[in-house]
C-alpha cells in the first residue's frame, strides 16, 4: 500500500504486532527455561518492579506493627515463659557443646571430615507468586546481603527450600514441594538413604526409587543426609505418611509430608554452607575419573 | 439497571499520565501479598485494566504495553518470562479487534464477552505451564477469571468515573 497517502498510515497492522509480540514471547520461554542466555533482562525488570514490591507490601507491615503492639500487653507473661524456656534450653545447650567437642575430637581420631558450621541470615517472606505452578516465594534479602544462588532455606523446624535466583534486595526461593525439586535425605531410623522430590502440591512429598522391600515404615522421619554438598547434614525434611507397596512396581510408592510449616512462616533463615573441597585426586587418576557420585 | 455508567462517547480522551498510573494501581494490587485462596480467587487486576484500556482507549493502549506489563508480572511472579506476556499481548489484540462491538454494550452488559477472554487468557497461561512442565494445578486455578468477571464492572465504572469530567456548574 505505498500508494496510500501519508494520512492513514499508523505503522505495521495490528495483527502483525501481535504475531511480533507472540513470537518475542516464545523466544524469551524457550531462553528462559532451556538456554538461559539473558539472565540481564530478569535481573533488569526485577531492579524496575522492586520498589512496586516494596509499596505493596507496606498493608502487611502496618499489621504487623498493629499486632505487635497489641501483643506488647503480654509481654510480662511471654518474657516468663521465655525465660523458663531459655534455662531449659540452655542446659541442652551445655550438654550439646559437650557432645560437639567429643565429636569433633572422635572425628579427628578417625581423620574423617570435620562437620562444616553454618551461618545463617534471617530473610522474611515478601510474597507468594499467584499461579499455582510454581512453588516459589520472594524474599526481601539478595545479592547485596550476600545471598547466592544454591543456599539453603530453613524454619524452627526443618527445610523448606532453596535460593534458585538472585536479585539486588531480593531472591526467590524453591520450596520443596515444587514439581522438580529433590533433595537427598536419610532415615533417622536406619540411615537408608533416599530422595525426596516435590510433587507440586501442598504438603505432599514422593520419596522415590525405593524397592518395594525396603525397610521403610510410617512416621519414619527423614533428614538430610548432607551427600551432595549442597544440603547440610541432619535437617528434618520429611516423614512418612504413606507406603504403597505394590507388587506390580519395582518401586514402593511412598508418600511424605514436610516437617517445616512450608506455606506458613513469614520468618525464615538462609543458610549458608561451604560444603568440604572435595580432595583434588593425584594426577594419573584424574584422567580416568569420572563424574564424582 | 439502576447503575448509571458513564458514556464512553461523552468522556474526554484519556492522557497517557492517567493510564500509565491506573496501570501502576493495578501492578499494586496484583503484587499485593495474600495466601492460599484468596490468592488464587484474586482476580488480574492489570489484565482487567489492559482490558479496559483496549476496549475505551484502543489508540492509546497497544500491545506493546500489555507485552511489558506481562513481564512485570512474570518476573514478580517468578514464572516462565514470557508466559503472562505472551497471554496479555493477545488481550489486547483480541479487545482492540472487538472494540467497536464490545462498545455498544455497558459494562454490565459486557460481562459474558470479558469472561471469555479472561478464561481464553488463563488457558494460554496453563497451556504455555503445561508445556514447560509443570501439572494441571486443579480446576479452582479458574476461579480468577470468575472474580474477574464480577470486578469488571466495578473496574469498568471507577475507571469512567475518574475519567468523566467534572460538570462546571457555571456553564449553561
């Protein structure tokens, strides 16, 4: 249409800017979620939606600092109650401090591994994302806190999750019961190592690969076995709330429930946890090395 | 009906100023924090404004905007970049193509229109989930577009309302 007069002209036709538009779309999924070339353009449009974030979140501040003071009436009872805890808590301490030399002190009898201390960051939880796939959350620490990617998320009570992404003053986290995640876990009981993935919905956990005879029961309790080095050894994840056993599968199907309260908390700790180096092995056996288990 | 909407042909046209904030509003309330169901039955609060904006303001809304909005909410949701973005950019294309029809009717009237795209949009989403792995989150994931459905009036008469001008009592 180069014969039509400069008056009508508005650009490219509506349905071109659509197909345009689809097709930027497409192009920034199949980016985001196989080549991950760009993590620029999230970090970009975080540093750009953070102070909306901020402002949105003010309604949930104001009510906490409303409860807060409400709740500063019983402080005299709660400061007790506390104390009373403190003094129980604190010969378990004692007696922990103890147990930790001993270790150690057996640990270096045997020259295996020293057990790694953690330090931890208290973050809060700003806000759960609205579509039902992801199991995320966003938390008000980042990058300029010293949060990396591959930390670990933990409550009172046991894990819940995974730093996946990093922002400047925020970060998402995995929560276990996302569709694809696992983590490597071992029964207190018998120590029979297993991995335990999401299942995408609330509350339930598979633990998978588990032969249909394996001395496994319910209300087993299963921490982390600290195998992969991403996870420290000995956090509550999971127990068992039901077992399967059906001849017809090679594996038992068992499902498990997270300790930690994994869609409730606002408070939650990040862990940061310098795994041991793995030993450099000698020149002539790095050659025939394969992947480390 | 006993609502009075206001006439879209007696409204003065929008500026650019009043749909970028009421496009920043509902960037606000859709990051509001909530939790479990009332999460889920949030309606899309800037889908029903793109909506809106495309359907009143065709030449001022394109579909670039819906494009940038949806990456808003992807990086603020922590899902696919590209997943609302792609779902917003065919809402506006679908309200700008049914603008001159949609506009023959009142808000209220519209409402059987508006909630089929709202559940067109959703269905892009889940299918664009779908296909980057995750499961069928359970049938209560279209309850938006319900919730959707019953605010756009709401939205429909505040937004014309703040869009009317004031009547200047000394003209006659």
């Amino acid at each position: 249409m180069s014969s039509a007069p400069q008056f009508f002209k508005h650009g490219p036709g509506s349905l071109t800017r659509l197909l345009f538009f689809v097709l930027l779309s497409i192009l920034l999924m199949v980016e985001d979620t196989r080549l991950n070339y760009f993590p620029e353009i999230r970090h970009t449009v975080a540093v750009v939606i953070y102070p909306l974030q901020r402002i949105a979140h003010v309604p949930t501040n104001v009510y906490n600092a409303l409860t807060e003071f409400f709740s500063s009436f019983h402080l005299i009872k709660e400061n007790d109650f506390l104390k009373q805890r403190h003094l129980i808590d604190r010969k378990q301490l004692i007696q922990w401090q103890a147990l930790e030399a001993e270790n150690s002190h057996l640990r270096q009898l045997l020259g295996a591994v020293q057990r790694i201390e953690t330090q931890a960051i208290i973050a809060e939880i700003m806000y759960f994302p609205r579509d039902p796939f992801n199991h995320k959350a966003t938390l008000n620490k980042g990058s300029q806190h010293g949060i990396q990617p591959g930390q670990i998320v933990v409550d009172d009570k046991g894990v819940i999750g995974q730093i996946t992404q990093t922002y400047l003053w925020s970060s998402e986290l995995t929560l276990i019961t996302d569709n694809g995640h696992a983590v490597p876990t071992q029964t207190v009981r018998n120590g029979l190592r297993s991995i335990v993935t999401g299942t995408g919905k609330n509350g339930e956990l598979d633990v998978r690969y588990l032969s249909i005879n394996s001395n496994i029961k319910l209300k087993d309790l299963l921490v982390t076995s600290g195998i992969d080095g991403v996870y420290p050894p000995g956090l509550p994840v999971a127990e068992i709330i039901m077992i399967e056993r059906n001849p017809a599968n090679p594996f038992a199907k068992i499902t498990s429930q997270p300790i930690a309260g994994v869609d409730q908390n606002r408070q939650v700790l990040i862990l940061s946890f310098m795994p041991p180096a793995l030993e450099t092995p000698p020149e002539t056996s790095a050659v025939e090395t394969t992947k480390s288990p | 009906m006993s609502v009075n909407f206001p006439d879209p042909d007696a409204l003065i046209p929008a500026t650019g100023w009043f749909i970028f904030f009421s496009l920043v509003i509902a960037l606000l309330l859709n990051l509001l924090p909530l939790q479990g169901i009332y999460l889920i039955a949030r309606p899309d609060f800037v889908a029903l404004t793109i909506l809106y904006w495309s359907i009143n303001q065709p030449q001022h809304l394109g579909i670039s905007i819906a494009f940038l909005m949806g990456l808003f909410i992807d990086v603020s949701n922590a899902s696919i970049l590209g997943q609302h973005a792609m779902a917003y950019s065919i809402v506006a294309y679908i309200a700008f193509i049914l603008h001159r029809r949609l506009r023959i009717f009142n808000p209220l009237q519209q409402v059987p229109q508006i909630v089929l795209i709202l559940i067109l949009m959703q269905v892009i989403i889940l299918l664009t989930g779908v296909i980057a792995g995750a499961d069928f989150p359970g049938w209560h994931f279209f309850l938006a577009s319900v919730t959707g459905m019953l605010t756009w009036p709401i939205i429909s008469f505040i937004l014309g309302v703040l869009r009317n001008p004031k009547e200047d009592p000394n003209t006659i």
